[in-house]
C-alpha cells in the first residue's frame, strides 16, 4: 500500500535537525513535518511531568497540522520520560530515539563499559541503563550529563581548543574500561570529533539518531511513499534562528520561507 502522508518529527528545538537530517538521507523518498519548540526549548534541564506535557502539547499541535503516518521523538529527553504517554495519546507509531541508540551500542561494544553522554534530565531518568538491561546487556554501563554540549553546537564552537578543553573535563570523569560512548543528545553529533579527540583510539562512538532512522525505514518500509518528498518545518518562536542554524544541524541551509511559526497547543 502506498502511503504518502509525511513523517512527523519534533524536538524541543533545532537540535532534532540532526535526526531529520538522518531521517532524509536514509528515507530520501518520504515527506517530512518536523516540529521544534523553540518558544521552551532546552527541555534538558525541566522536570520530567513538564516534558510530558510539553510533549503531549506538541504531538497534538503536529497532528493537528497533518497526518503524518508515524511520530519520531528526536529529542532524547523526551524520549527518555515520555514514550508510554505519547503512545498513548497518538494512534500512529510513536518512535524514540533511545532504544534505536542502545542497539547500536549493544552492536558496537567488545565487553568494555558504555558510557551515555545526555542532558540531565536524560541521565536522571535511567532510560539508557534500563533499555540496555532489557535488551539482555549484563555490562557495566554509566551515564554523563554534558550540558555545556547544547550551547556549544548552538553557538557553532564545535571544533577547536574550547569544545576539546570541554569534552576532555567532562569524559574525564569516565572510568578507564569504556569501550563505547553514545551520543544521547540531539546537539552531540555536532561535537562528534572535539568528543573523539579526547576519546582513547577504537573507542566506538554511537551516534542514536543516525540509528533511529535505520529503525523507522523498517517501520515504515510497507507504507514508502513515492511522490516527491516535502519537507516543512514548524517552529514555535524565532524561526529566524531555525534558518541560522540549520546548515550546522541539517547540513544543509533552508529559505526562510521553510519554515512556519505555530502556536502550539497547550491543552494538557
Ligand atoms: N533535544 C534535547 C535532547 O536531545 C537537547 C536540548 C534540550 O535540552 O532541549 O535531549
């Protein structure tokens, strides 16, 4: 059966373009609608019960724009508190970015510790830890919140001394045995090589939404649309700030004219 309604995408912001970004190269075929919250973006440092309202807010609002055939969760945070509700509320599949994450950890990692890099929120909810346990992994795992990653990669200093200098005090902190570090955070990937030169040499590096787009090409592979895709974005405030980033988060630029500002919408 032929299904070209798109895939709907959301993140608490910008930060999530690197999931879409995953998304188009794997599924160059399908139309996309992604939303970020920028008006109450960083998600990463709010309590869990203000995440999954917040989420809940914005799976309604993007619904409500289209039909889209499948949710992606890009954000980690609210993947890591929020999936039971969201699959709830929606009667399309709801996809997180965790559990595609922590498969590919299990594949990369030769006995060592794994070591998840996220925003606190991601760390205090033991997401990460407790998918691993599920999916059978008896290793020793440890999580790492890293919060000066978000502003870095919206600032644009990913490469250089300041990022290195970072990421060396904060894996610093890890015990000597890790083999496999996963970047649990939209904004990580940016930071990928400042992480992996501080990082000893055959260390694996995970990157979840690279992983996560993998998982909904199987998800959806029986409902592949094929008409020319069409790619909207929504924010909810400054899309003028969408546009700028853009080209570090997607890899490529986007027209102001892309991008839509909604309201979204806050019933709880
Ligand atoms: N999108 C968030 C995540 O992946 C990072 C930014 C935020 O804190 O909202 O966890």
């Amino acid at each position: 059966m032929n299904d070209d309604r798109p895939i709907g995408v959301f993140d608490s912001g910008v930060g999530g373009l690197t999931v879409l970004a995953a998304l188009q190269r794997r599924l160059p075929q399908e139309s996309t609608l992604y939303l970020g919250d920028t008006a109450r973006v960083p998600y990463g440092t709010r309590s869990a019960e203000t995440v999954v309202r917040y989420a809940k807010n914005n799976v309604r609002t993007l619904v409500s724009v289209s039909d889209v055939k499948i949710v992606v969760v890009a954000c980690n945070t609210v993947s890591a508190v929020a999936l039971p509700a969201l699959t709830q509320e929606l009667r399309v599949p709801v996809v997180g970015v965790i559990d595609a994450g922590a498969r590919a950890a299990l594949a990369a990692t030769r006995g060592g510790t794994i070591a998840v890099l996220g925003t606190a929120g991601t760390v205090r909810s033991g997401a990460y830890p407790r998918t691993l346990a599920a999916l059978g992994h008896t290793g020793h795992v440890v999580t790492l919140a890293c919060p000066l990653f978000v502003p870095l990669a919206e600032e644009g200093w990913t490469h250089g001394d300041i990022p290195e200098r970072v990421a060396k005090k904060y894996l610093a902190q890890l015990p000597n045995d890790v083999d496999t570090v996963v970047l649990g955070c939209t904004h990580y990937p940016l930071l990928h090589d400042a992480i992996r030169s501080v990082l000893p040499a055959g260390t694996a590096i995970v990157d979840g939404g690279a992983a996560t787009a993998e998982h909904v090409a199987r998800v959806i592979a029986a409902r592949t649309a094929s008409m020319a895709a069409q790619h909207r974005l929504l924010v909810t405030d400054a899309p003028e700030q969408m546009v700028q980033l853009a080209p570090a988060f997607l890899g490529r630029p986007i027209a102001r004219s892309d991008v839509d500002l909604v309201d979204v919408q806050m019933t709880a």
